[in-house]
C-alpha cells in the first residue's frame, strides 16, 4: 500500500510543480480524516491542488464559489415543489460530495460560513429538520485569501478549529515556474489522470494511519508542547485538548505516509505549523496572523526528550 501513496504524491506532483512538501502535508490531512485550509494569494494553485487530489483519490467533486451573496441554501440544497406528485422533493446541495472545495470561504458572510461546520464536525447536515447523512469519505478543502486583502470576512476560532491542517502554497520556485510556463496547461492534465487508490484502499489507510504507534516519551512532548501554549506568556490563549489529538493524528499520518508504523519527534515537528499556526494568536497582538512565530518558539523552545 506504501507503493501506492508514492504513487499518489508522484501524481499530484506533476500537476502542482515544486510544491512538494505541501502536497505531502495535504495528503496527510486527508489520511488523517481531517479538513484542510488552504491560505493564499489567487491564482497560486489552490484550486488545481484540490481537483488533482479528488481525482488521484478517485473521489467525487464538487466546488462552491464562496461570494457575499452566497446562501446556506446554495451550500445544503433545498425542497422544491413537484406538480407531479404534489410533494416536496429535497434537492441536495454540492456539500453531498467525497470532495467539496470550499472556494475562497472568507468571502462570504459569517451565516454561510457556519453552513459548513456542523458537516465538517457531524459528517451530516440538517435541512428543514431532517438530518442526511454525507458521503463517506467526506473531505472539505477551503481555501480563503489573506484577511488583508478587501472583501474577506475573517473565520471564526470556532470555524478555524475544525480544519484539522492549514498550508499556504506560496511563490513557486522560479525552475518550477519556468516548467509551469513551458509546459502544458495544468487544467489540460487534470482530465488525464487516473485515480490510484480505491474507496476501500483509502478507507484502509485512515484505519492503518490511527494504528500508528505512539510511545509515552513522544506523547509526553506533546503534552509539553500544549502546555507550554497555556503557561507562557505571550501566547493569547493555549491549546484545546482537540488540538492536541489533531497533532497525534497528523503525525501519525505522516508517519504512515514514511513508511513507519510508529511515531517519531521528527513526525511531530514536521506537521506543527500546519496543525496549530491557525490556533494560535499573540497576547499582545490577538487579531493578528502571529501563529507562524509562535510554533518556531515552540519548536526551538519545548525540547523533544
């Protein structure tokens, strides 16, 4: 099965050129049965990267273009009158997908933003007091632009919480830009590709990635990790114990994505940024975007043994 998740990253890596540690750590999110973030400037693959893993993962998909108009309704679906049979026929939404590409979500208002999150936390949604059941796997990939630019709503912790990962792809490498510009279209090679892992294939993995072993040594780091959030200083508030599953949970994940049925510290390290940058903030800056220095203090702080 390892043979196939190389195969994968090899895949979605000749679409998305020379980001290859964020495809990685998208992947992971996805292995973990979590929800991802996706946070940059338009136009740097947010997108592409999204498709490319339904596809490679032979998932079904569905995008919303998330815009100030937006509707719940839009998100869910409705009931629509039949003359036929005289009934109400529910009409489901593109949330009732494998894959939904939240497509820059800060753009609508909060009340379309909360539509999302009792499916990202529940797997199911409840419209007009009936409760469905989503797909299984169900994936929510969201990407939003920087809250500096104009027209963004910023997400709630609340909303925040629920991805269990978030990334930025940032400026492409100027070798992989330049085989971006030489070469062929990216939209031209989605149509091309094969997906390489089964419904069952993928639902074996999550299962084989929740049995990665975790010693106590690597479960006491981080416990320190998580406390020294709550105990120092400058940070505004510390970890939730959800937090702290979601740091387990990715980095057995990568450790799965490694080849290895057992965590080490370096598993750890190598997923934290994605995993708590967006659920920390500054004491003396609450508002800001300071989660990024926060985890470097931690990574060069809270000692692995």
């Amino acid at each position: 099965m390892s043979s196939k998740l190389e195969a994968c990253l090899q895949a979605v890596n000749q679409v998305v050129l020379g980001k290859d540690a964020q495809v990685r750590l998208a992947l992971t999110c996805l292995l973990a049965n979590g929800h991802l973030l996706i946070e940059d400037l338009p136009g740097m693959g947010k997108t592409t990267l999204s498709h490319t893993l339904a596809k490679v993962l032979g998932l079904s998909f569905q995008r919303i273009q998330f815009t100030s108009d937006l509707l719940p309704s839009d998100i869910l679906g409705t009931s629509v009158f039949d003359k036929d049979s005289g009934l109400f026929v529910f009409h489901p939404g593109p949330i009732f997908a494998e894959l939904v590409l939240a497509d820059e979500i800060n753009r609508a208002t909060p009340k379309s933003q909360s539509a999302l999150l009792e499916a990202m936390e529940e797997g199911q949604v409840t419209i007009e007091g009936a409760t469905r059941p989503l797909p299984s796997p169900f994936f929510v990939i969201a990407t939003q632009n920087p809250s500096s630019q104009g027209g963004t709503f910023a997400l709630p912790e609340s909303q925040l919480d629920r991805f269990l990962m978030r990334v930025s792809l940032g400026y492409p490498a100027r070798a992989a830009e330049k085989a971006l510009l030489q070469g062929v279209s990216r939209r031209d090679l989605l149509p091309r590709l094969q997906p390489i892992l089964s419904h069952a294939e993928l639902s074996v993995l999550q299962q084989q990635a929740k049995q990665v072993r975790t010693s106590d040594p690597l479960v006491d780091y981080v416990l320190r990790l998580v406390g020294a959030t709550r105990d120092q200083p400058q940070f505004a508030w510390g970890l939730s114990p959800r937090a702290s599953l979601a740091i387990l949970a990715a980095a057995r994940a990568w450790a799965l994505l490694a080849g290895r049925d057992y965590v080490i510290p370096e598993d750890v390290q190598a997923v934290l940024p994605s995993v708590v940058s967006h659920r920390l903030r500054e004491r003396a800056d609450p508002a800001g975007q300071g989660g990024g220095a926060l985890v470097q203090w931690l990574l060069r702080e809270v000692p692995a043994l």
